[in-house]
C-alpha cells in the first residue's frame, strides 16, 4: 500500500527559508514521479514542483521559479522540497502527491494523481 508523508512545515518570516519532506512508502521512488502541489484558504489546489520518475523531467510553477529546489533522494524513499526566499503568498498547506502508475512524466494536473499525503502547513508572515 502506497502511503506518502509530508514533514517539515512551520512558520517563517518573508524572506526565510523551509525545507518540505515526503516520505514515501510502498513503493520503490525511482520508478515514480513525486509532485507538490499547495492550497491556500479559498483557492483552488495548485501545482508547485516535480520530480519526474528516473529524474527524467522537473517541473516548477513560475510562481516559484529560482526560489523552491526539487531532489529527490531514492535510497531514503523521500522527495525534499526546499524552499527559500519565502513570500506570504507562499503560505498554504502544501500536498506530495504521485501516480498509481510507474514512469509517468511530471504533470501539473492534480487529477493525474493517485495518492497524497495528508499534507503541512506552510505560514510565511511576520
């Protein structure tokens, strides 16, 4: 049974920096691709970064181009998220998310997605 667990959320001044894990359990994450998606209160869920499966794709929003770092680390099972340069508009509660099938390319469509993680927050204000 695949299970997916996020970590590492919290609060943070703009301007600081988090890093998010999923740990992912049930299946071998080479073979998966791992997305991180967020949702904010009253917005809609939104796509963030993506390791694709064999590191054969990365995606990230515009949003947060040069500032959040996708890495996966396949002997530990887990997919890292670092983020830096916070900004307010970066809170949310941010998901992991992978697909039921293996090799699949990143996509920022959630409905691609099969399993997720309960999720953490994420709060960036002063």
């Amino acid at each position: 049974q695949v299970q997916l667990v996020e970590s590492g959320g919290g609060l943070v001044q703009p301007g600081g920096s988090l890093r998010l894990s999923c740990a992912a359990s049930g299946l071998t994450l080479d073979y998966y691709t791992i997305a991180w998606f967020r949702q904010a209160p009253g917005k809609e869920r939104e796509a963030v970064s993506c390791t694709g499966a064999r590191n054969a794709s990365t995606y990230y929003a515009d949003s947060v181009k040069g500032r959040f770092t996708i890495s996966r680390d396949n002997a530990q099972n887990t997919v890292y998220l670092q983020m830096n340069s916070l900004k307010p508009e970066d809170t949310a509660v941010y998901y992991c998310a992978t697909p039921l099938v293996m090799l699949l390319p990143c996509t920022n469509q959630d409905y691609d997605y099969d399993y997720w993680g309960q999720g953490t927050q994420v709060t960036v204000s002063s």
